[in-house]
C-alpha cells in the first residue's frame, strides 16, 4: 500500500458523505477538524504522512487547543474526527499506529437542558406576526420546533413533498439521513394550511419556484445562522435565558411529553435519537426544577450563608 498523502483527507469526507451518511454539519466539522490538526502536524502546504504520527504529537496539538481556550465540547469533537479518521485508515488496509491510545475525552460537565414553562409558552399566544408571508412563515416555525420537536436542520431541509395535511403528518430526514413520521397538532395543520395558501401567493409575485417548504424573504433557501437569530429574537420576548435558539424549544417539546406520562421510547422516535440515553436526560429536568424550588423555598433547604 503507498504512503498516506494528502488525498486521505477528501477520500474520508467522500466516505463519511456516501457511506456512513453524516449530516452536512458534521461532515463540515470533521474536514475543518482535520485540516487544522494536518497544519499543526504537517505544517501549511507540506503534505502529511499520517502513519509517522505519535501519541506524543496529538498530544501535543490538545495542550494547544487548552491554551487557545477552546471549549472541552469543541476539543472532544475534535478528538472523534481523529479518532474515525483513523479508523478510516485501518479500514483501508493501511498499517497505522494507534496515535490515540493513551488520549481520552476531556470530562464535561453535564448540563439540565433548558426549556420554557408552561407560563411562557403560553406567551407565544401573544407574539406580534406580521399578515405577511414572513409573518406566517416564523408562525409556523416556532410551532413545529414547539409541538413537534424537530431540529433546525431537519426543518431546513422541509420540502413540499413531506407535507401530508391528509394524514396530518410530516416527514423529516434526521441524521445519518434517517426518515421519520411526525404528527401534526391541530393547531399546525390550519397553520401550514394557511402558509402553503400565503406561500404561493408569495412565489408568484416574485416568479420563483422553490422545493423547499421554508423560504427567506427573497424567496431563497434558509441559513442555520439566519433560523437561529430568527428563533432568538421571538424566543427573547419570553424568556431570559442565555440560549434562545430552536433547541430550547426542542427542550421544551421533549420535557413537557416526558413530564406529562408519555412512554419515553415514544419521545425518542419522536425526537430522532439514536439511544435512549440521549432522551433520558430529559427525566431529570423536572427533578432539577423542583429541588431548585425547595433550595429557595424551604429553610433548610438553603446553605449557612444564606446562599
């Protein structure tokens, strides 16, 4: 087998992209990762031989990651790209060394997800939407993150075609490129009705025609960074919290099915987890709310200081 060259790189994305089917974010991720740690290694422009690499060096590029202040999330990502990229290597029949063998994922804190009450959600009855198609559009959004609990790429990535107002339904294709069913509350169904109505109204002034269910105002494909300030802003009006993106209400839609009896096998197929452990942090949300409460309310509950 020749050397390792700097066609590996691109050979592994062609591989995550077709074979293992990552998400685009992922994907994205995973080559910049990799780009930075052969610049680090390699030097700029030089090409790498990723065989030659010792525990020693990866070590080395983590101590340098710490020193920049990077997040231990951002760090831990970066070691499964090499870690898979590696993989990859074996994979292909090339004799590599296991750089990684002494090299273990930073532990991280593990955090509540955030979500709203039930008294904020109810806010959203009272948000301000313009009797326009962006109006009706964000509407919508902010509904299917809420009662469905789908991710914002998942909705990016809405086509006419996984509309079924007939059997009251959506299909959304989650990562790895794995397809599911959501149903549509009530409530979402006379809204996507009145926003296809308002979408074509809207496609025609401007003479464009488009697959995709969401548009921008010019009637072009939506941006994850312009979704997440779109979400913020409407979220902002109803609470404080520091993240207001559409994950909070994906939180939200997550805890309210848990916290009401539904069957916790149900809301991971909803949700689009690939194991239960991913769904089962939402079991101790209301746990952590309720202890928080007694901490607050119950003398004895808080600390000498009065803390």
């Amino acid at each position: 087998m020749s050397e390792p060259s700097d066609t590996l790189v691109p050979s592994f994305v062609a591989y995550l992209t077709s074979e293992r089917r990552c998400s685009a974010h992922t994907i994205k991720a995973y080559k910049e990762d990799l780009n930075q740690v052969q610049v680090f290694l390699f030097g700029l422009g030089q090409s790498p031989n990723w065989l030659l690499v010792e525990p020693e060096d990866f070590s080395r590029y983590l101590v340098w990651l710490q020193h920049r202040g990077l997040a231990k999330t951002s760090i831990n990502r970066k070691i499964s790209a090499i870690r898979s990229f590696y993989r990859y290597l074996r994979k292909k029949g090339l004799q590599v060394k296991h750089p990684l063998r002494d090299i273990t994922n930073l532990r991280v804190a593990e955090k509540t997800p955030r979500f709203l009450t039930a008294k904020q959600a109810e806010g959203l009855k009272t948000l301000v939407f313009g009797e326009d198609f962006s109006g009706y559009r964000d509407k919508l959004m902010l509904g299917l993150f809420l009662w469905t609990g789908m991710r914002s790429a998942e909705l990016i990535g809405l086509t006419l075609t996984d509309v079924d107002l007939t059997r009251a339904q959506l299909r959304v294709m989650g990562k790895g490129n794995k397809a599911r069913i959501l149903p549509l509350h009530a409530l979402l169904i006379d809204q996507l009705s009145t926003y296809l109505h308002v979408r074509t109204l809207f496609l025609k002034d401007i003479g464009v025609q488009r697959p995709e269910l969401f548009l921008n105002d010019k009637g072009g494909a939506l941006q994850a960074s312009w979704l997440y300030r779109r979400v913020r802003y409407y979220t902002g009006q109803l609470t404080k919290e520091s993240y207001r993106g559409p994950h909070l209400l994906r939180h939200s839609f997550a805890t309210w099915m848990l916290n009401n009896g539904a069957d916790i096998q149900a809301v991971k197929e909803l949700l689009g987890h690939a194991n239960l452990a991913a769904t089962q942090v939402y079991t101790h949300v209301e746990f952590e709310r309720m202890r928080e409460m007694y901490r607050k309310a119950h003398p004895k509950g808080r600390s000498k200081d009065g803390e």
